[in-house]
C-alpha cells in the first residue's frame, strides 16, 4: 500500500531528527509535512536545545515566545538542510499548543496517511518506551503510526 502524504513531528530530539530521515528515504515518492508545536504549557518542550530555565527567557513572556519561535526557525531550517540532503522538499506546518492533540488534529483535518515520530524526545537517564506526546499520539492517531526508537 503506498502512501501519498506523511506527518512527522518535530521537537528537535535525536529521535524527531532521525523520524524525519526515515520519511525521507523509505518514502522518497511522498508528500512529507514536518510539524512543530510550540508548547506555552511546557516551558523546554518548545526548545530544540538543551533547556536551562536558569538562562532562558521567563515561561510565557515576550521574550520567551520570540526565543521558541527564533528556536523554531532554526529547527525547521534544519528540517530543509535534511531535506535538501535527499532531493526532496518538506511542507513546514507550526501550531501553538498541546503538541499531542496538535498533532492528532492536523492528522485527522489533512490528508495524512502516516505519522513518523520518535518513540520519546526527552533524553533521560531511563529512556521511556513512550513519551507523553508520542503516548497521546499513538492511541488518539487516526492513521496508522510508524514509531522510530
């Protein structure tokens, strides 16, 4: 069965990195939308970098806001570069929000055949099976979801 169109969330994690590379390459004939959420629920979530809340921006200011968005660019510019690698081209989608449910919703308001994503974005000492955002996706999805680990 071929797919026409897959979604791969981004959150800067190794893992939504090497979700992206494997869009790439084992569906070189598909649409691929790469989306990023900033989350103001979460203040590191929105961070593709590591998140030091001592040097950060104040949670939910201005300057916080500016910095994700700034953090944000960066991500999906990056996303382009990857692209760029397999002469391909990305649909970039951004949404504010509860990445889990903003996922969800723009799986089942599009024409998503497939959703790519990392099994967990968090680098923890004790590597969870599911994180809460790929946990969410994975049983709300109304398409079929291919977990990287």
């Amino acid at each position: 069965m071929g797919l026409d169109h897959v979604l791969v969330p981004m959150d800067g994690s190794p893992l939504s990195k090497q979700a992206l590379r494997i869009a790439l390459e084992e569906y070189p004939d598909t649409a691929v939308t790469v989306l990023h959420v900033i989350d103001p629920s979460e203040p590191g979530y929105s961070y593709p970098a590591e998140f030091d809340p001592d040097v950060e921006p104040l949670h939910g200011s201005e300057e916080w806001y500016e910095r994700a968005e700034e953090l944000e660019d960066e991500l999906l510019s990056e996303a382009e570069g990857t692209a760029e690698d397999y002469d391909a081209e990305l649909t970039l989608e951004t949404a504010v929000g509860t990445p889990g449910r903003e996922i969800v919703d723009l799986a089942s308001e599009s024409d998503i055949d497939q959703i790519i994503i990392g099994s967990h974005g968090r680098s923890d000492e004790e590597e969870p099976l599911l994180g809460s955002v790929t946990e969410t996706v994975v049983f709300r999805s109304p398409v079929r979801v291919l977990l990287v680990r």
